[in-house]
C-alpha cells in the first residue's frame, strides 16, 4: 500500500525544487515568472507571497485547460513561462508540480520548505488585502497542529 509520502518520493524523482533564496533570485532576474499557490482559499487569504496566484490542489488539473469552470487563463497561458508552485510545506507543490508537467508545462519547480522555509527566510508574506504579514504572525500560523487523535500511535492504543 503506497503512502503520501511514498507519492511524494515519487513525484520527487521527476520534480526540481528550489530553495526560497533561489526564488528571491528568480523573481528578481524574472518578473514574468508565475508562482502558483496550491494551498486551500483559506490558507491563501490568511498569508501568500506577493503576487502569487491562488489555485487549490483540488481544482488543478481543470483550472490548468480550458473550457471548465475552473479555467484559470492566466495559468493555461503559463504552459511556456517559468512557474514556481508552493504550498505550506512543500509537499503538496511536489505532487502539484508533477502534475503540471505532465499536463505539459516546460518549466515547473516546487519550493523547498514551502511557504514555512519562505517565511524562515524572512521573505514577504501578505494577507488576502494586501497587508503585510509580520513574521511572528505567520510563524504561529505555519505551527503544526496534528491532533493526537491524527497520529499514527493513535490507532495502536
């Protein structure tokens, strides 16, 4: 039985990352380049990149064609430019990523570490109207709350 993080290794073999400084690089160098956030809305409005546009995991695959309601024009328009895809983590652009090659976009990379690693970095959060984010905020926002319940040693007990 495959686990998420056995179809996260996998896409991993096929998928490049790159590191949060490296994006700071590209944006600079790039200002035509797309940075994709597969988080839910939710999670986009509390805190994003500048910039970036928002396109949940769950509604990729038709936002990336057209004629669906879902069509986002300006990512089926982004087959050819260089796109960046994060999530939280980094986990759920990994499998994003794979899925936007496959769908034939050229240059597809996930962020390393997420939006977490952008933020550890110190790089610029801002929220669903504009506003800066400070980090302090947005360190308490990317903690982790596995409820012991979600927790592997949960079903043992």
């Amino acid at each position: 039985m495959l686990r998420y993080s056995d179809l996260i290794a996998d896409s991993l073999s096929r998928v490049r990352e790159i590191m949060p400084w490296d994006l700071v690089e590209r944006i600079e160098c790039n200002r035509d380049i797309f940075i994709l956030d597969v988080r839910e809305p939710a999670e986009f409005k509390a805190m994003h990149i500048p910039g970036s546009v928002n396109v949940p995991r769950g509604v990729l695959e038709p936002a990336c064609e057209w004629d669906f309601e879902e069509t986002v024009p300006e990512l089926v328009r982004a087959r050819d430019r260089e796109v960046v895809v994060v999530c939280r983590s980094g986990r759920r652009s990994v499998l994003a990523a794979d899925t936007m090659q496959r769908l034939g976009y050229r240059d597809v990379r996930s962020l390393k570490t997420g939006l977490r690693g952008w933020n550890d970095y110190e790089e610029p959060l801002e929220n669903g109207s504009g506003e800066s984010v400070p980090a302090e905020d947005a360190d308490n926002f990317f903690l982790s709350n596995v409820r012991p319940d979600q927790k592997a040693a949960a079903r043992i007990a």
